[in-house]
C-alpha cells in the first residue's frame, strides 16, 4: 500500500473483543479512514440493508469481526445451531460476495475447532480441516463459503481470544477474565489439562492483521495465535504467578467438566506464512497491566 494513499477501511463487529482492538489499530495510522460498526448500526444479517448502507460507505476493505460464539449453546439447540449458522457460514459468504462484486479486500476470522486435533504435530495453514463440534461445523462453513468467491479475502484463525473484555455486554468472556474473577474468592481450583492449543491476544491479532494487509501478502488462510502451545492448567498457572495470587491449581483432564461441544485436544495452529507473533504470557503481562 502507498503511503500517500488514504484508504477506508470498514469493521463490523466493531464492539466485539477483536473489532475494538481493530478499529483501535486502524484509527491510530492517519492513512486509514475508519467506520466501526456493531449491531447497533447494522443487522449483518438483513442481507439488503446491509449491503445497501455497506456500498453507501464505500469502503476500500470490510474486515468481519461479527460471530457467534457460544460453542455449548449452538450443540444443544438446534435453533441456537441455526444462528450459528447465519451468522458463521451465510453471513461471511454474503460480505464476500459483497466484497468481490464491489472490487475490495474481505477479512475473515476463524477458528482452531475447525480441527478435530488428533494431530499432535499441529495444524498448518493447509491442514484438511475435519470439526468435532457444531460451532466447528458453521465455521468451517464460512471458510468455504468465503473461499468459493474467489474474491480478494483473508481468513486469519486465531485459538483462545483474550484483551479488553469486549464493549458488547452479552460477548463471550475470556478464559483469562474469568479465572482472575475466580482466583479473587477461592483457594483452589481445578484446570483442564489434556487440551492444548495457543492463546490469542487481541490488540496483538488486530496489529497482525494490520500488516498482513500493508504487505500485501497473498490471498488465503493464514494463522496468527501467538507462540506457545498450553493446556488451560498450563495458562492458569502462568497467570497466577504472574499476577501474584497464591490459588492451588489441580490439574484434572476433560471429563471433569463436561461440556455439551466437544473441544479438540491438540489443535495448536502452525504459523508457517508469517513471523512468529511474540508468546502469549508477554502479552499476559500487558494484558494485567489493565485488568488488576
Ligand atoms: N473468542 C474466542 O475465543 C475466539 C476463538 C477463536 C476464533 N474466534 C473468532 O474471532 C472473531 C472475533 O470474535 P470475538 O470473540 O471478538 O467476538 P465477540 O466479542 O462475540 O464480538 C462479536 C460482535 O459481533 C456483533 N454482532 C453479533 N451479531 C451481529 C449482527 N447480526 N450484526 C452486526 N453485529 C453483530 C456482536 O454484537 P452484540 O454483542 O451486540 O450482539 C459483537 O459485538 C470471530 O470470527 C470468532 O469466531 C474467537
């Protein structure tokens, strides 16, 4: 991207913990003219609305930070699973065949569940996805609905969201959140510690996600967790001592909680297209530096 050129840039999902950190991102470098918009704005799924007041705007690249996300709810109701499903799979094919049509670049996150995490060697970017849960199922539906457009596209999976509890009251709360909530009134608890994956840190997912596109890298699925693969005891642990608070922590595997989704036990993403993004307990610690 020149320099000199001023480009709009377009966030849906703008409240969302990613889309703040996004908009953040953009607002700060004065070559980017940026709309956040959230659900207040837009209704992503009223596909003629959207896509009248999207093409009013104008932008120069949409970048998709509105999902579902609540793994358990959409596994056990088929009504919450058809929500998935729009906003997952039909909304991401509608913003790209939107984007193509109007020529711009389209941003797409999605997920590590789109792997069943049977391969303890890891993911790459080009690993046959094959999902263990319905939310795996209508993100995998969205990669391939954007993919099929052949358009201008970025799909970034990213593994264990933490930053900025989102702006959005209903979003999900990060496992990071909770457990410094938790630590504060009890003595004990217990961490799963047979699954293992990477953590993603917002602010530093919205900068990758930033330079993917001032590089100009080629179109296609990329992964940008940060480095370093943990189980959640793993991570607690790195959180306590970090923040200081003396909480026993006992390991126990995955039965001991059992959810409705099934989670994939190893489902590290490799990042073998770009440099490595610092390690997640850096990133803890500028994450505690406002969350204490
Ligand atoms: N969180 C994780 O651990 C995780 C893990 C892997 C991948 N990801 C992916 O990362 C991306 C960002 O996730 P996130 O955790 O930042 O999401 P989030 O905090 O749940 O934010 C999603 C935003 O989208 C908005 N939204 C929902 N429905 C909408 C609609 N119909 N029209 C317009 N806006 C709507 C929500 O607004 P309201 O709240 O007002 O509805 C919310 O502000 C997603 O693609 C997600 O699948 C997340």
């Amino acid at each position: 991207m020149e320099n000199s050129m001023v480009s709009k840039v377009l966030i849906l999902g703008a409240k969302g913990m990613l889309g703040q950190e996004l908009v953040s991102v953009f607002s700060d470098d004065e070559k980017y003219i940026v709309a956040g918009w959230d659900f207040g704005d837009i209704d992503v799924t009223d596909f003629v609305k959207a896509e009248e007041k999207i093409r009013t705007y104008a932008p120069d690249m949409l970048i998709n930070a509105v999902a579902y996300n609540a793994v358990d709810m959409c596994e056990e109701s088929d009504e919450e699973y058809q929500k998935a499903m729009i906003l997952n799979a039909e909304v991401p094919r509608f913003l790209a065949h939107l984007a193509k049509q109007m020529n711009i670049l389209f941003v797409h996150y999605s997920t590590d569940y789109v792997f069943d995490g049977a391969d303890e060697s890891g993911y790459r970017e080009d690993a046959k996805t094959n999902p263990i849960s319905r939310y795996g199922m209508s993100k995998q539906a969205g990669e391939e609905n954007v993919i099929k457009e052949e358009g201008k596209y970025y799909i970034i999976r990213l593994s264990k969201l933490f930053g900025k509890p989102a702006l959005s009251s209903i979003a999900k709360k990060s496992f990071f959140n909770i457990m410094l909530t938790l630590g504060k009134t009890r003595d004990e608890i217990q961490a799963v510690d047979d699954e293992k994956s990477c953590f993603t840190y917002a602010p530093d997912l919205a900068r990758e996600t930033k330079s993917l596109i001032e590089d100009t890298a080629l179109f296609g699925i990329y992964h940008l967790p940060n480095s370093g693969d943990v189980t959640w005891y793993m991570a607690v642990q790195e959180l306590y001592t970090q923040a200081k608070m003396s909480v026993i922590i006992h390991p126990v595997g995955s039965e001991a909680f059992p959810r409705p989704a099934k989670r994939p036990h190893y489902s590290k993403l490799l990042n073998t297209k770009r440099t490595p993004i610092r390690s997640y307990t850096e990133a803890l610690k500028d994450y505690l530096t406002f969350m204490e």
